[in-house]
C-alpha cells in the first residue's frame, strides 16, 4: 500500500492520530489541505519529503501527483483536516483512484465537531434533553437536498453541528427558528478548536449575531445548537446505584 488519506485532526497536531503522525513521518510525498490543515503538522515530515499544499491545485493535478508518485514506488499521504469522511471532497479523488487502479487506505482523524465539544467542555447527548447528533451545513455554493435544509432539522430538536456556515450566522438563526428552535436556544461558536488562537462565544439564537459582532470571527468557526449547552439535564442511568447491568448489582 502506498497511498493514505489521513485524517489530520481538528488542528492541535498532537491530535493527529498515532498512525496518521506515524504515516507523515515516513511519506515520501505530502499533499496537504493548506487552506485548513495546519502546517506544524508537516514537522513530521522526514528531510528530504516532497510538499504540495493542495489549495492551490486541481483534482487532476492531485491526481497526477499520487500517480506519479506511486509509479516511483513512493510513499504517498493526502492530508485531509479534521476527519476526512466530513466535508472532505474525498470521495471523487478516491473514485479517481479508483478508476487507476491505484489502491489506497483512509486513516480516520479527530473531526472539528468533536474537538469544539471538548473546547466547549460538553457533552452532546445529555439524558432528557438530545440523544442525537446532526452534523451537517448550511445552504451555499454546495446545494442542500430540501430534505435536509436547517429549517426542515429543526424539526427534530437535536443537538446540531453546523460545518461552513459562519459567514452566513444570520440565515443560519433564521432558519434554525423558523423550523422550531426557540428564540432562547443556546447556541456556541467555537473558532479553531484545539489551535492556540481558539475562541469561544456563547448566547442564543436570538442574541448571537450581535454577540460575534465585533469578535472577528472567520469561515473555520464551528456553530453548535442545543438545549444541552444550557446545563439542565437528567442524570444518567448508566451510573445511577439502582440501576443493574451486566457490570453492577444495584445497590438497596
């Protein structure tokens, strides 16, 4: 095997996994995400490794280079931020692969969803108020099915993680609302998790615009909507002393 997807982690590049860091040490040829990645990760290059930040490039010239690459008998990383399978675009480079007949293994990473979790010192999925999780986008230059537009999952009350929709935080409240979230629903933003520079602001959907207005604020901010940011919630079972498994005898 000679070509990796890897999953760079959310940005802190000790959250790179073992593997990942493992791979990036031992690649001959490094394609890296630049405009998301961030570049202390490529310090794990061995000297000597060959470079191309693909901000700049075409998925034919991707492409190119792994093919060239792996016709040298190289040692060739993609490497994507956060985990590749979210919001990646590599599903087309390994159809291209694909089609080469070039095999490749993907290495999964820490996605950003999780690291503003942790930023955020929160757990998603709080007993009584959300047991689920929906990660998805607002509508842009990427089309959204009507199926799956902010307004119609609204409708499930869920704790929601919203990709690449910052610079749109205004239609993003008023859909969120239109499809059911109450105006006081609390609402985070996290900018860069888990990088040095990381912000935070908190508020709710009817206060946030005006929170993040003078708070510079960029497209790599990671939007959270939940009742589970307000801190009222049951406790779970799992840990209740009355409560048996397979583990525990409950306590009388």
């Amino acid at each position: 095997m000679k070509v990796f997807i890897v999953g760079a982690g959310p940005g802190d590049p000790e959250l790179i996994t073992v593997k990942g860091q493992k791979l990036l040490s031992e690649a001959d040829i490094i394609i890296y995400a630049g405009s998301l990645v961030n570049p202390a990760l490529l310090d794990y290059a061995k000297e000597g490794c060959e470079i191309h930040n693909s901000a700049s490039m075409t998925l034919p010239q991707v492409i190119e280079v792994i093919k060239k690459g792996v016709a040298q008998d190289k040692l060739v990383v993609r490497l994507h931020t956060g985990d590749p399978s979210i919001y990646g675009a590599i599903q087309e480079q390994m159809d291209e692969l694909d089609k080469l007949g070039i095999e490749y293994k993907v290495v999964p990473g820490v996605s950003s969803f999780l690291a503003t979790a942790a930023a955020l010192k929160q757990e998603y999925t709080l007993p009584g108020i959300s047991q689920t999780v929906i990660i998805t986008r607002n509508e842009g230059r990427t089309p959204v099915p009507d199926r799956e537009k902010l307004r119609s999952l609204a409708a499930h009350q869920a704790t929601m993680c919203i990709f690449l929709s910052i610079t749109m935080l205004d239609k993003v409240v008023e859909e969120l609302i239109a499809g059911g979230y109450e105006p006081d629903t609390p609402i985070a933003i996290v900018q860069r998790a888990s990088w040095p520079e990381e912000k935070i602001v908190r508020a709710t959907l009817e206060t946030i615009c005006e929170e993040i207005a003078d708070k510079g604020i960029d497209r790599t901010a990671m939007i959270v909507v939940s009742r589970c940011l307000a801190g009222d919630y049951e406790l779970s079972r799992l840990y209740a002393p009355e409560f048996s498994h397979m583990f525990r005898e409950a306590s009388k």
